[in-house]
C-alpha cells in the first residue's frame, strides 16, 4: 500500500498582494486560519509516505478542503474579492494543489497499487463555548468497510504506545462531510482509502506538536502500515 501525505492546512501564510484583506493581523494566528501544529505532526510522520503535499497559504485566502460548491470556500476576508479575482485564487492555488495529489494518488493506482491517503489536521480544544472532549480522532467514510477497519487498527497501535490518549471516530468531524477525502472518494471508487486525522490543540506549542503525541502516532501508523 502507498502512503500519501497531505496537510491543506499547514500555515497561515498571504501572498503579498492579498495582504490588504487582512488589515486584523491578529486573526491570522488563531484556529480559524491554520491548523495549529498539523504541519508539526505531518513532517514527523512524512519519512512513512511515499508522497507529501501540504500548503502553507492561510486556509483564510481559500479553503483547500473544501468543495468548490462549498458555501465556506471563501471566508468573510476573501468573500470580497471581484470574481476574477476568485478565479485567479481557483486556479493559482486551488487547483494546482488538489490536482497534484489526485494525480499522484492517479499514477499510483493505475500502477496496480492500493492508496491510503491521510489528510493531516488539528482542531481547537473549544468551539462555540464547548470543549471536545478528545485528543484525536480519526475520520473516515462509515459506510466503507476498510476504512473503518483500518481505523481500528490505527487506534489499536496508538492505544498501545501511550493508553491515555483519548481517540474517538468521526470527531469532532464527520468523516463523511465535504472534504478533499469525499471529493476523493468519488474519484477513486477502488484501491482508496481517504482518512483525516484530527489532533486536539491543546498538546501544541509554538505550533509544534507534543512530542509524545506525534512519536505514538508515528510508530503506530509504522506498525499497521
């Protein structure tokens, strides 16, 4: 099986000439603009992988794991863009990097190879007022069998480097929403599997991901891989 990497939320960077959308400099470094730590924890696990992708760009700019229907492709900042300006973002950044990983993903499995990609991500420890209640939580398609399967597998291992991580499927997301998974999915009806792994915020500092969280996922996908 070919591991592939990707992390659509790795940094909360802006091109120069979309820097006058972000007059609030301050909320480029909360939750809403990157996915603290996430890029921490996919370089840690990218010597696994037989392919990487991440961006940097804030997800605030446009949203990569999202569909291009998605009413959030665009937040509030970049909702005020003309259309052709829109365009332009789909299509100097939007599509050069999903397509990139779907024709990895392409390549890979018209060689006869089997895919499981994992979609590297974090999440605030507090939404809305309510706490999440997990450490990671491992996202998939319900209705598919190997997905489910390996998920089990995958908490298993991690369960045996360190017993007191708290592991919960389709939390806090549902594994089924749109995603670049789901988009996945329906472009690769075999030989795909499409995870996403959630890791709670709270075990990140200065953007790098606690160590002891990072090694036991680590040594756990090792081990099931």
């Amino acid at each position: 099986m070919k591991l592939v990497l990707t992390c659509e939320h790795g940094g909360n960077d802006i091109p120069k000439n979309y820097k006058a959308l972000f007059k609030n400099e301050a909320i480029l470094n909360t939750h809403r603009a990157y996915d603290m730590g996430a890029l921490d924890l996919f370089q840690t696990l990218v010597p696994l992988s037989d392919a990487s992708y991440y961006s940097t760009t804030t997800r605030l700019l446009v949203e990569l794991n999202r569909s291009l229907h998605h009413t959030r492709l665009f937040s509030e900042f970049s909702e005020k863009l003309t259309d052709l300006e829109k365009t332009n973002l789909i299509y100097n950044h939007y599509l050069p990097y999903r397509r990139a990983v779907e024709n990895h993903i392409k390549r890979f499995i018209d060689q006869g190879e089997n895919v499981l990609h994992l979609s590297i991500h974090s999440f605030t420890p507090k939404l809305d007022g309510k706490t999440r209640n997990c450490d990671i939580g491992l996202l998939y398609d319900s209705a598919n069998t190997l997905e489910q399967r390996f998920c089990r597998a995958l908490k298993s291992e991690i369960l045996k480097q360190n017993s007191h991580i708290k592991i919960r499927f389709n939390y806090p997301y549902l594994g089924k929403a749109d995603g670049f998974t789901t988009y996945l999915r329906k472009q690769f009806k075999t030989n795909y599997l499409g995870l996403e792994i959630e890791v709670n915020q709270k075990y990140v500092l200065n953007n790098t991901m606690d160590s002891a969280i990072s090694q036991a996922v680590f040594k756990a996908l090792h081990h099931v891989l």
